[in-house]
C-alpha cells in the first residue's frame, strides 16, 4: 500500500520505517524537503520524501502526525484530501502535559474533520510512544493494544490491517466522536511516562478480556 506522511518527527519517522519493513511504500511529507528525502535515502527504495503535497498525492492513506499547533496548517498546505484515508495520530495537547486544547464536547480528530473536509478520518497511534513502537510491539507475552475510531467503516478495517502489520493488537473503539475518551487516555500515557518517570519506550496500554 502507499502511505503518505505529513510530519515527519519521531512518531511519523518510526511509524514510517515501521510500515516500509512490513512492504508498503512510505513518502515522508515535510516543510523541510531535503530532511525528509535523507531520511528517506537512510530506510531504502521503498521510501522517498517530498513536501506535504507530495505526501498527500502519493497516499492511499495518509498518517496526519503533525504537532498539534501545525496541524490546521498543515492540512491546509497539504491540498484536498477528500476520499482519502486520513489516520489521526495528532493530540490536542495545551503543552504543559496536564492538558487539552478541545475536549468533552468535541476532540482533536473531529476538527481535524472538520479541516480536512470529506477524507474518511480514523483516529489512531495517539495513545502510544514512538519509542516503545522502535524498540518492539511486544511487552513480554503481551502485545500492545492500539485503539481507534472512526466513522468510515471501510477505512476502519483498513488502518486495522495496518495495526496488525505492525504487530500490534487492532480494537475498534467506535465512532469518531470517541476520540473525545481516546484523546485523554494519550495524557495518561504522557503522565506515567513523562511526569511518573516510568518512560515512553516501556509502557503501553493492553485491554484485557474475559
């Protein structure tokens, strides 16, 4: 499959490489064209960078792993996306790690609905640190669990088989208003990691089942 990514930090870059090893194409998209085309040169011929655009016209399904202040923009400078497959990865956080932008009544993947009108929007990878993902999806006999929503169902059970590429345990956790309880559980990840000291690159949610 051809993935595009717009955002190329350390969350698009892992998911990235992640998804060229497992044989899908990956066009890095990023404000900075030569970054993204060395880091790209640095994974093998599957991969390739270029702008947001670029990111955007080369995707069948494109990861949206801006920071959150960019994101608006970003999508902007990224051109239409309608049809397309957009994977939310982003969080609406304040940036002081106790909080969020939008919330209760709305969440972060239903303005970036809003922003990127008529793409088939899927919030997932938000709760989940890139490093944990780098080093592997297993946690012992465990495997990490990634929730995502949305309102598509075509597009659901896509970005699932790519959560299961990634070895990661796929769980639908609804419609795409549920990014309003998926975005808080990403601040509990960033407080047991960042503010518990129990670090991003060993922890991760499971749900367990009887």
């Amino acid at each position: 499959m051809k993935i595009g990514i717009i955002g190329t930090g350390s969350m698009g870059g892992t998911l990235g490489k992640l998804l060229v090893a497992k044989g899908h194409q990956v066009l890095f998209g990023s404000r900075q064209v030569e970054r993204a085309e060395s880091f790209a040169r640095s994974i093998g011929p599957d991969a390739s960078g270029g702008s947001y655009v670029d990111a955007n016209n080369f995707g069948e399904v494109i990861l949206l792993v801006t920071a959150w202040q960019d994101t608006e923009a970003a999508l902007q400078v990224a051109g239409t996306l309608a049809g397309k497959i957009l994977i939310d990865c982003t969080n609406p956080e304040s940036g002081d790690s106790y909080g969020l932008v939008v919330g209760h009544v709305t969440s972060g993947a239903e303005e970036v609905a809003k922003w990127a009108k008529g793409a088939r929007v899927v919030k997932a990878f938000n709760h989940i640190y890139g490093s944990m993902l780098e080093i592997s999806p297993q946690l012992g006999s465990q495997t990490a669990t990634i929730f995502y929503c949305g309102d598509d169902a075509e597009a659901k059970a896509i970005v699932a088989s790519l959560i299961s590429d990634l070895g990661l345990e796929p769980v639908d956790a609804g419609p795409l208003r549920n990014a309003r309880q998926l975005e808080p559980l990403a601040q509990l990840a960033v407080q047991l990691a960042q503010v518990q000291g129990l670090g991003g690159e060993n922890i991760a949610f499971k749900l367990l089942r009887r």
